[in-house]
C-alpha cells in the first residue's frame, strides 16, 4: 500500500468533519436568530443571539471555520431560505437596516477566533475585554450600516447604546464557555 492510500481516507474525513462543523454553524446562526425581541420605538434592529453564536464560532470552529460559517450563513440569506430573524425569504434583508449587522458576524467570528488563537501570547484574563471591543467592532459596522436608515444623528440611539449591555453579557458569557471547553480538551 502506498502513502497516498492510506492518507486519502484520512483527509476526507478531516474534510467531511470540517464541512459539516462549518454547516452546522450556520445552522447555529439561523437558529439563534429565531431567539429575538424588539424595543418597541428605540430600535428597528431585533435584539438576536446571533452575535454571541458568531463569538462561539470563532472560538469553536477557529477564525476561519467560524467566519466562513458566517459567509455561507450570508449567502443562504442570499439565495433565499428563511434563516435570517423575521423567518421570512427575503434576501433583501441584507440591504436593508440590519444588513450591516449581520454582513459583520464573519468580521466578529474571525476576530474573536484570532484572538483565542492568539491567547498563548498573553494574560486569559485579557480575552475578556478582547473580545468585548470585538463585539463593539460589530455594532459599530452595524450601526454604521444603520445610519443610512436613520440618519447618522439617531443611528447610535438606535442600534449602538441599546445594545451595550445585552452585548457585554453575551460577550463575558461566550468568553466563558469557550475558555470553559479548550481548558477541558487541551492536550
């Protein structure tokens, strides 16, 4: 039996976990999309659970995995399935006011899975603040997004301040769980 034989098996599996990892993260994302609540006359942005499964994705799936989950999660969006957070099929939802918050899930995925790849470099305690200004990064191209909607005067009152808290919970929450898992499945 030659080398390649016997590697083949082994890098299709390695591919076939990989691609149903990445799959099953964007089914993640349109299932935490479904968990969502509005504040009636402050925001035309649903408060989702989306961003902290973008978090967890980055931190599960690596920075890669996780924001090419994101971008298939786009993409099926885009051609029509009813995974975004009205569990409607309308791909125009990316261009209208909560477009840029879901166009920087793979932004928020890939930052956060760079920084715990980058947690061996410093303090853990450090990831926590890390990955709040990740979060901060997605809500201000969110918001950034929204202004066009809005106005640039009404877009911070609208999609960036009621969002902090909620924000910061999902983000010491995810942080928690992810620094939870790798401590437990460390070598």
């Amino acid at each position: 039996m030659n080398v390649a034989t016997i590697q083949a098996p082994v890098f299709t599996y390695h591919v076939s976990k990989r691609a149903v990892n990445i799959l099953l993260g964007t089914l993640f994302l349109a299932l935490t999309a479904k968990i969502k609540f509005y504040i009636p006359f402050i925001t035309l942005v649903p408060f989702t659970m989306q961003t902290f499964a973008a978090m967890m994705l980055g931190g599960f799936l690596g920075k890669k995995d996780g924001a090419i989950s994101c971008l298939i999660y786009i993409f099926q969006i885009m051609v029509g399935l009813p995974f975004s957070a009205s569990w409607t099929i309308n791909p125009l939802v990316l261009v209208g006011p909560t477009g840029g918050y879901i166009l920087a899930f793979a932004v928020q995925s890939y930052l956060t899975g760079l920084c715990f790849e980058k947690r061996g470099n410093f303090n853990t305690l450090l990831l926590y603040p890390l990955i709040i200004a990740v979060s901060l990064i997605q809500l201000l191209i969110g918001t950034s997004w929204l202004q066009f909607f809005v106005g640039s005067k009404h877009a911070l009152q609208m999609g960036f301040y009621p969002f902090l808290p909620g924000g910061i919970a999902k983000c010491l929450i995810a942080t928690s769980l992810i620094l939870r898992r790798k401590s437990t499945t460390r070598p």
